[in-house]
C-alpha cells in the first residue's frame, strides 16, 4: 500500500486499545492483507 493510499483511509481508521488493554494491530499491515486477499482472489482457510 502506497503511502497516499494509507492516508486516505488512515481517516476512516480508529487507533483504540481494546477492551483487555492490548495495543491495536497494525492497522496499515491489516488493511493491505485485506486488499491482497481480494485482489489475488485467495482463499482464507
């Protein structure tokens, strides 16, 4: 993901820690699985 993709959609994106206390996940790293997986078609299991 392209650094001008990640800031249009790093708006859309809330950085919270969860319930338990736990940092949250890479939110960059999760979104370009996401778009790698429906680009390439991949199945998830």
């Amino acid at each position: 993901m392209t650094d001008e993709e990640w800031a249009f959609f790093e708006h859309f994106i809330l950085a919270s820690r969860a319930p338990n206390g736990r940092k949250p996940a890479n939110h960059r790293l999760v979104l370009d699985g996401i778009f790698w997986v429906a680009r390439t078609r991949s199945p998830l299991a």
